[in-house]
C-alpha cells in the first residue's frame, strides 16, 4: 500500500508541476500578444492621423490650384 501511496505522491508532483509550467507558458505567450497588439494599435492610430493630414493636405493644394487658374 505504501508503494501505491508514493507513486501517487509523484504523479500528483508531476502533475501540478506540468500544469504550473503550462500556466506559466500561456501567461508568457498572452504577455506577447498583448505587446504585439499594443504595437499593432499604435500604428493604426498613426496612420489614422498620417491620413488626416495628407487629406488636409490635398485640399490646400487644391485650393492654390484653383487660385492659380483665376
């Protein structure tokens, strides 16, 4: 019985041992996802504003151009 015992013991060590490592994994991978998605986000919210620009800058040269034709 005691034999039955011990290697239940382990297994169970084993066991939490596992999960506690694929925990860890998850939460690392999560971590670089997060990161990646912040990036990712940062350069949308730039291009929004890159966007806005060149649109306020072809309506100025729009505005010369007809300016130029009077």
């Amino acid at each position: 019985m005691t034999d039955t015992v011990i290697v239940a013991i382990i297994s169970l060590l084993g066991t939490l041992l596992g999960s506690f490592g694929g925990t860890q994994l998850v939460k690392y991978r999560i971590e670089q996802l997060e990161k990646k998605v912040e990036k990712h986000n940062s350069i949308v919210e730039k291009t929004y504003i890159l966007e806005e620009k060149v649109k306020v800058a072809n309506h100025r040269i729009e505005d010369l151009e007809r300016k130029g034709e009077e």
